[in-house]
C-alpha cells in the first residue's frame, strides 16, 4: 500500500483526461479567488477611500447620523450623476475611526490567510490619486466624499439604474458629525495640528500662534457640535455684560485675574464687570482719561468723530472695545489664543467685535492707513525687538495724524530694567517720526507724522528706512512683515483730519476709491442698491416672524465689496456689526470699508476663517459660493466653515447664481439649517448682470444627541 499513492501520481501525469480535470479544477479555483479579491478590493476602496483621502486624521470620531442615500458625487449636477447608489441605516452610534481601521486590517489579513492557502495573493492595485477628478460644469459643486456612508452592493444584481430626474433629488440626510473634542476648533489655528504635522516653528517669533491650515487630507469634514448645555446666546446690549457660562466653559481667566476684575463666574453666568489689567476699576474710566488726554474736555475719546476706527491688541475680553461702543467708536480686537485661553471667545460671546490672531511675523489682515488710533495696554509684547518690527506693522496700519496709546511700566516706573526700556523705546518712535501728543501717569499716546517731511529730514542711514516705492504697502494676506516706514502717499493721503467725521463718513465717497479706479457716482449706486436689497433681506425675515429688533448682533459679510451690506445695516439703526470680509481673489476694496467706517479683513475661502465656532448671528454671502468654484476649491468646504461659523438660530443669506442656490437648498436638512428658509428670485439692479436667487435660512439649535436618536 505504502508504494500506491506515487503510482497513481505519476500514472496520472500521463493520463490526458486526468490533466484536463486538473486544468479545469485550476481555472475554476483561480477564477473564484480572483472574484473574492475583486469584491474586497471594490468594497474596501469604494468604502474607505473617501476617508483617508478626505480626513487622514485618523485620530478623530464621527457620529454618523440617520439613514443617507448619496452618490459619490451628490451634489453635481443631473447630467454628471448616472451612477448608482446604495442606501445604508447607520446604527446611530459615534465610530471611532482607528477601532474601525484596525478591525478593517484584521478581516483583511484573516481573507489573505484563506486565500494563500490555495494560491499567491494577488495584489491590490495602487489607489488612485483622485477617482472624482472628472470635470464639473461651472456653478455646480463637486461631490461630498463621505466614505462611511457610501457603501457597495456585493449582488450587483440588485442595483438599480436611477435617472437623471432621480439624481437630482439625491442630498444628505445628515452630515457627519465632529467628535466633542472639536467644538472649539479653529482649524488655521490648532497647535495640535502643527505637531501632528511636525511643523518647525520659531516660538519666540510667535509663529506658532499663525495661520498654518491642514492640508485637504486632513480637514475634519464634518459638523462642529456645540458643547453640552449650550443655550441661545444673551441679546445685545446685555450681552455685554452677562453670557451663559455653558456656551464658554472656561473659567481660568475668572480665577487668574480676579483681582483685576475680567469675569466673575455667578451660577449659570459669566458676569463681565468691565475691569481690565490696567484699568481694574472700569474701562469707561480709563476711556475717558484718555479722551482728555487729547484734549477733550468732556473726555470723549471720539474726538467729534474724528476717531472711529480702533484697533486694540492683546485685548484680552475686550472690555476696553466694549466701553469704545457707546462713543460710536468701532474697536478691532485682536489676541492669540494663549495662557489667557479663550479671551477671544468671550469677547465674540458678549457681541464685540474681536477677531484671533498675532503680531508675528505675518502683516495683520488689513490694508494700510486703517485705525485712527491703536492701543496697547499691558500687551505684553515687546516693540523694541528685531529693529521695532512690530511697531512698523502697526504703524503700516495707522492712519496718518492717527495715535498709538502705550499704556505699561516702562511709562511711568523707575526700575533701572523699565527706565532702559522706555529710553529704547523713545528712541524707536523718534527715528520713526513719532511725536508725544500727551503723557501722563501711566499712560503715553504719541502720534504719527501727518506728511513725509519728518522722514525727509532724517540724516542718511537713518533706521528703519523708508520702504521702497514697489513695496505694496496694502497687501495683507500672508504677507510677511518688513522692517521699514510705509511712506505717506500725498494723492490718497487719508489722515484722521482728511476723512469726514462720523457717521458722515460712512455714506461720504473715499478718496482712495481713485486707486482702484472707481468714481464716486459707482460708490453712491452701490450703497442705494445695497439699501434696497437688505431692505427686501428684513422683509422677508420679519414677514416671517425670523427676526426681532434685537435677533441679530454679531454679523459677517463674506463679500463686502465696499461695505455697502454694513451701510444698510447701520442705516436701519439694528444693534449690529459687522466683519466686512475683502476676499483675496476680489479687488482690494477693504480700505474702502475702513474708510467708511467700519471694519474688516481679508481672507481666502478656500481656508477657514480666524475665529472661534459660533462667532455669527448673520452671515451674508454674495456670489461667494461662484468665487470659490471658480478658484477650484470646495464648496463643501465652504458649507462645512459657514456651519462652524453660524451660531445656532442664526440667520444665513446666499445670493449666488440660481443653480447654485438650489444645490445648496438641497442640503439644508444635512446642514440642519432648517428651522425656517425661503428661496425667492433676486430682481436686477445695478449690480446683477444675470439671473440671481436668494437662500434665507435659519440653523437648528442641535446636539448630537437630538439628531442621533
């Protein structure tokens, strides 16, 4: 028996019918494995490869919400989209990416086992870069790429063949949501995601507190959710004083600078007594010794409306900015997001104007010839260091005749270490061609020259030297900072003594409108049109019951042009302000809305905005979404950044191409911005050269909770 078995091997190897049995028996066992490894390389790439492409930040979680039924693109238009679709029940519950991946891995390696044992495993082939790169027809987004809910059909046969009429109708039904680490994520500004990066930054040059956005592969494509308890933020005015303690909750600055009175936590509340490290008895206090100190007796620090315009640094809750607003003073506050954690976002939580960000290495977002005064107190920065560069940026800033309140040690102590540091810094503001308009116990405002004749006058080699005349002393947008003088130009020279008081400056054509090559009569239609159509934006939402008098307080303009949106505002006497945001891509009309004014910033769409979640009531948008088609980026993404944006029960207005606005209408629901729209036909006017439609529509105040349920 023992010799038998080689027999019949060998015996076999001759035997023709028994080689064909074998050949038969091969094909079919290789045509069976190379079926399995074509569905798990269908199923692990149709189901995975939207994921690493669109998040790569695998550390996060989802909560994936209600049934959805997409397509790999369920936003382009009908014509692109004969595809497929699948529907899949989520099971209502947050997936943990890396649990998901590493269970992922092990049924993959447990099919390779089985599939060795009969034969070599075949190898996946190399994903692709990009499987959506097909071309999508102007006025139309690309597709969301939402991995976990897009699944395949391994019976192909049960698939079903949708038409164009049926793919239009295809949208979300929810949009994934962000773990509740991220509710006060600010992705151009997330520490955390410069050391995933591994980014070599120079913290003494504050570099680390700059703008430096994730990549496409790891942006968090997904809602942020407001924290526990949070509830519809106070109305102005008493915002300024009193918020809900659940919307921050932070209370460090209430316990580190209680002495100085910044906040008091009280139950439910965060009370706001108005102090600041400087001025712990009130900011109106110190406001009006300022005022006095330029010469106002009644120690209006408006001036009769010569100053308007005001940016404060280091402003830590923004009270001084606060206490500005009664004097029809409009103060830009600006801070890091450091040791003092969260100063910024209770600034933007009490209604003020306020806006993160630091003097680094970077220009700041705005044009030059901007503030009337500038203002530091206790700021903690230097102005000395790397040839007074600092200084250089804000005097870039400053108007000329405009003033630049010091308030710190070095003024009025007489420690040697202080004493050396206002002697240095005395001597910086002189070579810069400052002057003291006043100086009085703890406090120095000194003013810059009105003309070039200071600098004209300065002996040879002179440091800091003029800048050159190619330098383009308005570009503001990731612009590094240089250490010369912005000279004064003598055409559009628009000093605090050129500019009509406030508010008749507001309606008043700018000087600087020549520059980029408009006239008045173009300034004057823009702000009646723009008075007509935020009229009709009011109707509607009063006629529907949306807003009340005091519903709105903190609003966005996402394409301010020249601030003619603010204008109607303002004109309707509403309890707001507003961000005027200059896109990049757009001309470079912010200096215009400075000199009307009121405030802004540049910015690029295509990257999320300098603020904290849940900073808006309003949000205005005015063919934005076509800019950011045009300049190839998502407008997924942008939709993503105007719900980061949005406050809950806030109000969001695109005016926009028609089709535009209906791929956006389609995905309300998702975006829960359903408590109420309405989507009406734009009429003509001056400034619509083609069919327009407006979107008004309100956001859910949501928890994960409520929508996983």
């Amino acid at each position: 028996m023992s010799g038998r078995p080689p027999a019949l091997r060998l015996r076999g190897r001759s035997d023709g019918n028994a080689q064909s049995r074998r050949l038969v028996i091969l094909s079919c066992t290789m045509a069976g494995i190379l079926f399995l490894l074509s569905l798990q390389h269908s199923s692990f790439f149709g189901h995975h490869r939207s994921k690493i492409k669109t998040l790569g930040n695998t550390h996060i979680d989802w909560a994936v919400t209600k049934a959805v039924s997409v397509t790999n693109d369920p936003l382009v238009e009908a014509e692109k989209s004969s595809e497929n679709v699948t529907t899949e029940d989520p099971t209502n519950k947050v997936i943990d990416i890396k649990a998901d991946e590493k269970e992922e891995e092990e049924e993959e390696e447990e099919e390779e086992g089985k599939l060795e044992k009969d034969a070599e495993v075949i190898r996946d082939e190399p994903e692709k870069e990009n499987d959506d790169g097909n071309e999508i027809e102007k006025g139309h987004f690309e597709g969301l790429r939402l991995g976990d809910e897009v699944t395949s059909n391994e019976d192909e046969s049960s698939e079903e063949e949708i038409g164009e009429d049926e793919v239009t109708q295809i949208a979300l039904k929810s949009m994934p949501v962000c773990d509740s680490r991220y509710t006060e994520l600010v992705p151009c500004l997330d520490r955390n995601l410069n050391k995933q990066m591994k980014l070599k930054l120079n913290l003494s040059l504050m570099e680390h507190y700059e703008r430096h956005c994730p990549p496409p592969d790891h942006r968090l494509n997904c809602l942020i959710p407001p924290p526990p308890n949070f509830k519809v933020p106070i109305k102005w005015p008493k915002s300024r004083d009193e918020i809900w303690q659940a919307n921050v909750p932070h209370t460090f600055l209430a316990a580190e600078k209680s002495d100085q009175h910044w906040m008091v936590v009280n139950g439910e509340k965060v009370n706001f007594p108005g102090g600041g490290t400087h001025f712990p008895n009130g900011a109106d206090k110190y406001i009006a010794h300022l005022g006095k100190m330029l010469k106002n007796k009644d120690g209006n620090l408006s001036s009769g409306g010569k100053i308007r315009t005001v940016f404060d640094v280091g402003c830590g809750v923004a009270s001084f900015g606060a206490y500005l607003l009664p004097l029809d003073i409009l103060a830009m506050s600006l801070a890091p997001n450091d040791v003092h954690q969260n100063q910024i976002q209770f600034a933007l939580e009490r209604g003020i104007p306020a806006t993160l960000g630091v003097l680094g290495t970077m220009r700041l977002p705005y044009p030059s010839k901007s503030f009337d005064l500038a203002h530091c107190s206790r700021c903690r920065i230097n102005w000395r260091e790397r040839d007074g560069i600092l200084l250089l940026e804000i005097d870039r800033i400053l108007r000329p005749g405009g003033y630049f309140v010091w308030s710190s040690p070095p003024v009025y102590r007489d420690d040697p270490v202080e004493k050396q540091e206002w002697t240095e810094m005395v001597d910086l503001v002189t070579r810069m061609c400052w002057t003291i308009a006043d100086k009085r116990n703890q406090t120095v405002i000194w003013a810059k020259p009105l003309t070039n004749e200071c600098y004209e006058k300065r002996p040879p080699g002179t440091r800091p030297p003029l800048c050159s005349v190619s330098t383009d002393a308005d570009l503001g947008w990731q612009e590094p900072m240089q250490t010369c003088i912005t000279p004064l130009s003598s055409p559009s020279n628009v000093g605090i003594t050129d500019l009509a008081p406030w508010p008749n400056r507001m309606n008043s054509p700018p000087r600087r409108l020549k520059e980029l090559g408009f006239n008045d009569q173009t300034f004057m239609t823009d702000t009646i049109v723009w008075k007509k159509r935020v009229e009709k934006y009011m109707e509607k939402l009063r006629a529907a019951k949306q807003v009340e008098d005091d519903s709105l307080r903190n609003v966005m303009d996402m394409k301010a042009n020249f601030g003619g949106f603010a204008a109607a505002l303002h004109g309707m006497n509403l309890p707001v302000w507003v961000m005027n945001v200059v896109p990049i891509s757009a001309p470079s009309t912010l200096k215009i809305v400075y000199d009307r004014g009121f405030i802004g910033s540049y910015h690029d769409w295509c990257e999320a905005y300098s603020t904290y979640p849940r900073t808006y009531d309003l949000l205005h948008a005015w063919n934005v979404f076509s800019d950011i088609y045009n300049h190839d980026c998502s407008p997924t993404d942008l939709l993503l950044e105007m719900d980061r944006l949005l406050r809950p029960q806030g109000v969001v207005i695109i005016r926009d191409q028609g089709s535009l606005v209906e791929e956006v209408r389609k995905q309300l629901d998702a975006m829960h911005w359903n408590l109420w729209s309405e989507v009406f036909d734009a009429e003509k006017d001056a400034l619509s050269d083609r069919e327009e439609k407006i979107l008004i529509a309100r956001k859910q105040l949501w928890q994960p909770e409520d929508i996983i349920a």
